[in-house]
C-alpha cells in the first residue's frame, strides 16, 4: 500500500515551532529541532503517521530564502539533530516529508553572486539583476530551462531520501514548469520508487500538474476555501459545490486536504472552535491524504497580517511538551482523535466515491462509499454547530454528544 493510502501528515513550520530566531544573522546556533521530539508521541496520539516539515535548510528568515539546500538551518541544529531527529520519528513509525524550495533561492546564496559575476547561469537574471520571484525582492528565481539547475535539484532529493525522509512537498509547485517535474520526479524515483511527492497549487489546473508533472498529489485548495467560507458565511451549497469538484479530482488523482497551513488564517480564527470541530469532521471523511497544521487541534487562532511579519501569528512556538497547552484546547484534540480514529478504522474512506444528498444553506447530508460500504455524513450550522456520522447505517460519531 502506497503512503498516500494510509498517511495523515500533522503539518509544523519548525522555525516558528521551535521559537528560533527570525533573522539567521547574528543567530545564536542551537539543536533547536529536538524540542519537536517532545511532540512526536502527541502526534501519533491525534492520529497521524507522518511529519510535514516546512523549511529546515539554512536561510536568511524565513526558511524560504535557502542559502543552501544541503545544510541544516543553524538556527535548527545541523546534521547530527537532523539524523537523531528522524531516527526518533522511524523508532515511532512516523514518515517525514521535507518543505523542498526548488523554484527560487535567498538572494543571499551564493548562486545568485554567481550568475551576477556571469560564472554560473543557474539563477534567472532580469537586467542587471536577478530576477525577483513575484515581486519578492528577497528571492531570485532559479532558472529551470537550464538542466544544472534540474541536477542541482535531484542531487538535493536524493541527499535527504537517503537520510530517511519519505518524500517531498514542493514549495509553489505552480510557479515551475511541470516538465521540469517530470524530469526530476522520474530521475529520483529510479533510486526511491515510493518517495512521495507533493506539489503546492493554489491555482491552475489541478488534474494537469499532477500528470504532466508526474506529481502524486496537489494541494487542495479548492475545498480549503469552500469548507471554512461555507461554515463562515452559512451556505453549504458552496461545500455541496467543491464536493462534486472534489470528486472530479479524486477520480483522477488523490488529492493533498487540509484546512490549515502555513500560509493562511487559522480555522479556528476564520470559524471559531465549533465551526473548527465542523470542518474537523469533513477533513476526515473525505477522499483524500490528508494533513491537520500544529495547533488546529487545539484551537489556535492567528491571523495574516502584512508586511515582513505577517505570517508570525500563523507560525507560533510551541510550548515545551504537550502538557503546558492551556486546558480549553483539549476538547477540540480529544474530537480530532475521534474522526481521525474513525477514518482509520474506515480506510476506504480514503479513495471514496463522494455523493451529495441534502443541502440547503445551513444544512449539508453527504455519502461517502467505497468496497461496498458507505459513510453518511450529516452537518448543521443551526441552531448551533453540529456533526453525525453514520457508518453502514449504524451511528458512529455524534457532536456535540
């Protein structure tokens, strides 16, 4: 059975986690990255299987302006923190996912000085400048029509595959050409045949990245956006929608689900708690592989503010273990172990045929089926938020009990 069929990945940006500095400049050089170990038995007891790391190379900020894609972030640790750290994931059985950065780097590597001074081309430069990624002034884009540049990314996969990591997600998947995909991914899999590989998209064409790029998976940000803004705005058609889009999708690849990242406001800040537990049951009952962002299950608010600090309140430190997380948070953990554990029992949940039955603004009844059983998943936003799941017609999840 491939990783995809059976992962659920509990997503940490291990920057903020860890509470390393902002700035590498100055930055005092720690193991920080072992205080996550503290935080591996809690993740296995939500449910999850797998670690999705975002960035971990050495960088200016924020992880995602690499300097160099084959050292640990100081601020981190170096290689012997790495190799401790995920022996302590493999000694759990948990996989780990690495946060690959492959569309652009810091302007402060060294490639970047290279193409400037006309000794390595490897860097796109526009002018008399590297070229800005986005408008990014801080990130140069790499040039991917220039094959070094694909070496230079197969030479980066293979170096951490073969120190125990179980695949990759591609940082802005949608910004590279996806038969640079297809070059990289094959050349990898001919030494890791099941390393995983997850492309971000935010847009475009989900279906044709995936195939053309010879990606496993994409980020489903369609049903994201569909499952907190019809909870936010009461209206279950736009979810009843994204559900029949789902399923286009799932039919043709397993689609990477989530409704929490990185990069976007908390659930629980965009829903509160009960409108978090709602999409909590949705996430778990529906095809997919799914990820849960530290700190969802507990509740955590943050919101994207602007400018160089804006994704901060999204990015917090964890506390030192698991025991000195305030006590309100609990009951939302305690419902997250309840469906995951419900899909686990349910695997076929996984690869399921989605049919929508009832809706109406504020209320949403959805089949899930699949090996000849069948999940019917009822959702209500009035009078208050609440869930039931039933299993082959017997109840199986009730909230509030």
């Amino acid at each position: 059975m491939s990783l995809l069929d059976h992962a659920i990945w509990w997503q940490v940006y291990p920057l903020g986690a860890v509470g390393a500095p902002t700035h590498a400049d100055g930055a005092d050089p720690q193991p920080r990255l072992a205080r996550l170990e503290a935080w591996l038995d809690y993740a296995i007891e939500l449910g999850c299987s797998g670690l999705l790391l975002g960035p971990i190379f050495a960088s200016s900020s924020h992880g995602y302006d690499t300097l160099d894609h084959f050292r640990i972030d100081p601020r981190l640790g170096d290689d012997a923190t790495f190799d401790h750290f995920v022996d302590q994931c493999r000694r759990r059985g948990l996989s780990v996912m690495l946060d690959g950065v492959f569309n652009h780097v810091g302007q402060a590597h060294p490639l970047v000085a290279e193409a400037l001074a006309g000794t390595s081309s490897l860097v796109r430069i526009d002018g008399d400048r590297p070229a800005a990624w986005e408008g990014h002034g801080d990130l140069a884009e790499l040039d991917h029509a220039n094959p070094a540049v694909a070496d230079l990314v197969v030479d980066v996969m293979l170096h951490w595959l073969r120190r125990g990591i179980a695949g990759w997600r591609l940082d802005v998947a949608y910004a590279v050409p996806t038969a640079f995909w297809a070059e990289v991914t094959d050349r990898v899999r001919a030494e890791f045949s099941d390393a995983v590989f997850l492309g971000e998209v935010i847009h475009g064409d989900y279906v044709e990245i995936v195939r053309d790029g010879h990606l496993d998976t994409v980020t489903q940000y369609e049903l994201w956006k569909a499952i907190w803004s019809s909870i936010n705005d009461r209206n279950f058609w736009e979810l009843a929608w994204a559900l029949e889009r789902h399923q286009e999708f799932t039919d043709a690849f397993l689609p990477q689900t989530f409704v929490g990242n990185h990069d976007v406001n908390r659930i629980a800040d965009q829903v509160g708690p009960d409108g978090a537990a709602l999409a909590a049951v949705v996430l778990a009952t529906l095809p997919g592989m799914p990820s849960i962002y530290y700190g969802d299950e507990q509740g955590f608010t943050g919101h994207k503010g602007e400018g160089f600090s804006a994704d901060l309140p999204l990015r917090p430190p964890l506390p030192d273990s698991p025991a000195q997380l305030a006590a309100e948070g609990w009951w939302l953990y305690r419902l997250h172990q309840d469906v995951i554990g419900l899909r686990r029992r349910h695997p076929w949940l996984t690869r399921g045929q989605i049919e929508v039955l009832d809706k109406t603004n504020t209320e949403l009844t959805y089949r899930v089926s699949g090996e000849g059983r069948a999940a019917v998943v009822r959702l209500w936003l009035d009078p208050q938020p609440r869930a039931q799941i039933e299993v082959d017609g017997q109840p199986m999840f009730s909230w509030p009990g």
